[in-house]
C-alpha cells in the first residue's frame, strides 16, 4: 500500500516554477517510488543500468534526443557530465517541468548543479518516513520498537529484521557512495568512524576528541564529516546566538537523521537493552530532531533549527526560526513530567521574552499547559506545525 508523502504538494510545485527539480535524499528513502507515483505522465530512465548509464555518457545528445522531456533521471549522479546538455536544452526550450532528477549521492552532484544549473533548477530532499506519515502503520508500536526499527520505508513495506536492513544498508552505502570519493583510504576506519559519530549523537562536537579517538588527521575527520552530512546521514545542529550578551557555546550538536542505523551503529538490537542504554535520551532526542528536520525539510526548508547553550550549561534543546516566529523546545525521555523540567525554558524567555511558542515533548501520554509551556508527547503534530 502507497503512503502519502508530506513532500509532494512541495514537489508539485516545484515543477510549476522550475524547468529542472533535484530530488536529493539519502539511499532508500523512497525517492524513487515518489516520483513514479506522482509524475506517472513522465518518461522514466534509471542510471543504475549500466547500459543507459554507458550511453549518457558517451552519448549525451543522442541520450537526451531519444528520450525526452518531461523525464526523470534517477540516479543522475552516475552521468555528471549530462547536466550541462541538460542546460542546453532548457535554455533552449525554456519550460517548467522539463526534468527531474533523483540521486543519492548528493556530495557528487551539488557542484554540478552549481555550475550548469544554477537558477534553473529547485533542490529538494526527501528523507524517511515521518511518525505523521506512519501514523496508521505506528499504532502499538512502543517509541523504543519505534526507534530501533527506523523509518526507511522498506521496513513497513517488505523487510521484517531491521538488523539485516541496516547491516545491507551500511554496506551498500559505504561499498558504492563512500567508495567512490577518492580521499578516503580504507573503508574499515571510514565504519569504524561513523560508530564513533553515533556515540556523540545529541553531543557537542570535539572534533579534536574525535580525531584522537579515530586515530586520524584533523582534517580527515572533517571531510568525512562533511561527506555523512551531506550525504544526509547525519547533520551537525548549529547553536543560536541572536540578541544575546551572555556568552554561548559555538560547537555544533551532531544528530543522525534516522534513529535505526543510529541504534545499529551503537550495537543496540532491541527495546530492552535501549530501555537500559546510557545514550537513551540522547537516542531519544534525536529521535524528535529528525522528526522536526524531516517537517521542515518537506516543507521546502522553510525554518532552521538550532540549539541554544550558555557557557553555564544551560540549554534548550532546539529553536525553531521561521521567519520572525522563533519556537523553543525541551526534550526529555521520560513517560512523566516533572515540573523541573521546564527550568531551561523559562530562563530562555527570560533572555527572549518574545519567543512565540515553548515546548516540553516527552514520552509521556498526558498533555496539557503548565506556566505557559505546552507539554505535549513527542508523537503530537502541534510542535511541528
């Protein structure tokens, strides 16, 4: 059964305004079965054919003569060198919707993009399942079920053992993404690495620490990290700082974008060893920032996270900028609520009296309204509305 994905009004009207769209997102978020769903009346060509691969590239005129547009071209990666043909012909025909490309591999893209279709092309991204897209599919489902399962769609469509999933995923993404970046020697310390970055999930970033801990360069460890980033595994929270005197910290927070191979790359096979797990509500919170990244994402990247810390420790968890609008969010793990839980949020309203909305999302099932804050569960659409 097809489930709707919050994306697609976002996507539909990208076709109406722009002649190229770039559906980026990581391996198995469904890109492919959108795209077919939504724009059936489109040619349709995959890259990962070898034969059309060879053929786009050796003969990109006669590639783009045979089949033309409104087409999409999945995996466009594989053949770079057709985005400036691509240009060719927009410029030449000059409509909205003429292309859609899909691709995975998105640190091998962006520059091509940048230097052939700037200004004619809309770039969005698709990431796994929401919990509001899953609803139905969620009912019984425990958070912690939840949160080692993940949320890529072939989990609810026809694979039963996450474990097997992330294990081929992992293998997958590091064998034909990673392999092909040219600076990265050995793909066992690349594994090794992206274990250590799970362990600093909902973590201020060291990437010195980092560094010794991996037993590489500096330097080495940002690119990688650059790679993971932009390859939508993780994504590195930047701190807040408008309108502030005191002093905050700048590091950023590093979170996955899906809690399943997060929980596989810290070892964590089942509910009860996460219920037990010292990085439980960090899991826990990185569970609701992907769920905020993946409302603004589907949006069309209409608002920014961030994180806000003094140098005292005090902290909230994440902001939501949009526009003049700024919303502020706690997340605790826990089933119940206690009313210390709200000491960060009050001291930062006190520093930004005019913050529009406060949070306290939780685990619990109770929700209600206490000095102005709204306590809801984590499930709830009211904070990402």
């Amino acid at each position: 059964m097809y489930i709707e994905r919050e994306i697609s009004d976002n996507l539909k009207a990208a076709i109406t305004q722009f002649p190229v769209v770039f559906l980026t997102g990581p391996r198995q978020s469904g890109k492919t079965t959108l795209l077919k769903r939504l724009m059936s009346d489109y040619d349709y060509v995959n890259l990962e054919d070898p034969d059309l691969r060879s053929w786009a590239i050796s003969q990109p005129v006669d590639f783009l003569r045979n089949n033309p547009w409104p087409l999409i071209i999945d995996e466009a990666q594989y053949a770079p060198d057709l985005f400036s043909h691509i240009q060719l012909v927009v410029d030449d025909e000059s409509q909205t919707g003429m292309f859609i490309l899909s691709g995975s591999q998105n640190f091998l893209m962006m520059e091509r993009i940048s230097q052939t279709l700037a200004g004619r092309s809309a770039i969005l991204t698709l990431l796994p399942f929401s919990a509001g897209e899953l609803s139905d599919k969620l009912k019984g489902m425990t958070t912690n079920d939840l949160i080692i399962k993940g949320f890529y769609p072939r989990l609810f469509e026809t694979v039963s053992d996450s474990s097997l999933f992330y294990r081929s995923y992992l293998n997958t993404y590091i064998e034909r993404d990673v392999r092909q970046l040219s600076n990265i020697g050995s793909l066992n310390d690349f594994a090794r690495f992206m274990k250590l970055c799970a362990g600093r999930c909902g973590q201020l970033l060291n990437i010195s620490s980092l560094s010794t801990e991996a037993g590489l360069a500096y330097n080495t460890c940002k690119s990688w990290l650059s790679y993971l980033s932009t390859g939508h595994i993780i994504k590195l929270l930047q701190p807040y700082y408008r309108n502030f005197n005191k002093k905050i910290v700048k590091s950023p927070k590093l979170y996955f974008t899906d809690t399943g191979l997060l929980t596989y790359l810290l070892g964590i096979s089942n509910s009860d060893t996460l219920a037990v797990h010292p990085l439980r509500g960090a899991v826990f919170e990185n569970l609701v920032y992907s769920e905020i990244l993946k409302s603004i994402t589907n949006k069309g990247d209409t608002g920014n996270i961030w994180y806000w810390r003094d140098n005292h420790g005090t902290e909230v968890d994440f902001l939501i900028e949009n526009g003049v609008d700024l919303s502020a969010m706690e997340v605790k793990s826990a089933t119940n609520f206690h009313e210390e839980y709200l000491r960060n949020l009050i001291m930062f309203r006190k520093y930004n009296p005019s913050v529009s909305k406060v949070f306290l999302l939780y685990d619990g099932t109770i929700e209600r309204k206490v000095k102005d804050v709204s306590i809801l569960n984590w499930r709830s659409k009211e904070y990402l509305q």
